[in-house]
C-alpha cells in the first residue's frame, strides 16, 4: 500500500469501528443484549488492524511519504479474531493514563519485575481475547454444550456489557485523538479530519459531558462567529 492507499484504509476501519460501537449502542438500549456484546468485540477488532496499520505509516504520514509499504501483521494475522483483538486490549492499557490517571501505572505483583509484569499482562490480555472472541459467538448463534445446555444470545445480561461497551468508546476515541494529535503538532501534511467518528462516540465514551454539552448548545445557541471547536 502507499501512504494514500493505507491512509483511506485506515479510516475506513476507523469509521467502521465507531459505526459498530453506535451500532452496540442502540443495540443495547432495545435490549438486544448479546448482539451489542458482540458488536462490541467486532469493533475492537476493526481498531486491531488499524492499529497495526498506523505503526507501519505513522512516519510516512507526517512527511506524505507515498512510498508503498507492506504492513506484515495484517498479512499474517488479519483474519485472527484474536490476534486483532489482543492489538485493541493491549493499545487499550494506555487509557487511564492517556488521560492523565498514573494511579495503577505500576501494577507490579509482590516480588514481580517490570519485565515479568508485562509478560503477565500480556498473558491475561490473550485470554480476554479467547474469551471476547467466545462471547462474540455466544452473542450472535445459540449453541448447546457437552453438559446438553442451550447457550443463547437472550442469556447475556446488561451488567456485562454497559462497561464494556464504554470502554470500547473511549479506545476507539483514544485513537482517534491521537492521530488528531499527529496532525496537528507532528505532521508536515494538510489536516485529515476524523471529526464525524469522534463526535459518532461521544455519546457512548462520554456521555455526562455529551449531554452537557449538548444541553447548553441547546439553551444557548451562538448568535454569531464559529461553532465551538469540538476536536480540540
């Protein structure tokens, strides 16, 4: 892929993991509760192989490089479940952080060092991505185990999923911000807006400041000059 090719791929999977979230969103609020648990995985997917594509083209994308490039992760593990979820789980450990929390930033165990500590969340952070990729099947199919019971999509509760699916927002989001950032104070190229997909997850990654937002736009509408800048 070139550094344009790549760039609209990118995006594409972008906008199609915010798509999905929203998508788990309404799901979610008409109880649809397995299929929103399972949109939910599917999103984190998506931003998997974004993921592995901003690596590979970060540079290329500050300088407009466009010479083509080949991204070796999606190549060899583009059609794993897993493989793409574990790239979201593991990006997604940045998050607390990312706005400002250091609290839990050392999660070393008695006796544990830095480097078995990250082997340790590498280890936990594979089987959630075993484990979302089951539930992402229990949500979509009923299935009948050795013991002959009947697993249904109607079986997933809303406690199960509300956390998630926020989480799952503000990573996407996370991203998003990130690459906001890129352009705005590393990149020599035209800014590329991802505004549509980072107003798509506020609702759902934020919904307190969403709602408040929305609130005083609405009992306060701007006469004149611009609208409020809502990628800053």
């Amino acid at each position: 892929m070139t550094g344009t090719e790549a760039r609209e791929f990118w995006k594409a999977l972008m906008d199609n993991a915010s798509d999905l979230i929203a998508d788990a969103h309404t799901l979610l609020e008409v109880g649809s509760l397995g299929r929103a648990r399972s949109l939910t995985v599917l999103a984190q997917e998506e931003l998997g192989k974004a993921l592995w594509i901003y690596d590979e083209f970060y540079a290329a994308w500050n300088r407009g490089d466009e010479d083509a490039a080949e991204v070796d992760r999606l190549a060899t593990h583009g059609r794993s479940h897993t493989a793409k979820y574990l790239e979201a789980v593991i990006f997604g450990d940045e998050l607390a952080q990312f706005w400002g929390d250091y609290n839990n930033i050392d999660q070393r165990r008695e006796g544990e060092s830095w480097e078995e500590m990250f082997e340790r969340r590498r280890s936990e952070a594979a089987a959630a991505a075993v484990e979302a990729n089951q539930a992402k099947q229990r949500g979509f199919y009923v299935d009948r185990d050795a013991d002959g019971f009947i697993h249904k999509p109607t079986d997933v509760e809303a406690s199960e999923i509300d956390e998630d699916l926020q989480t799952a927002a503000q990573v996407v989001e996370m991203m998003l911000i990130k690459d906001h950032s890129r352009m705005k104070l590393d990149a020599s190229t035209p800014y590329d807006s991802t505004h549509d997909q980072q107003w798509r997850l506020m609702p759902i990654s934020h919904p307190e400041e969403y709602q408040d937002f929305v609130g005083r736009v609405t009992a306060d509408p701007p006469v004149d000059g611009p609208e409020p800048d809502t990628e800053a």
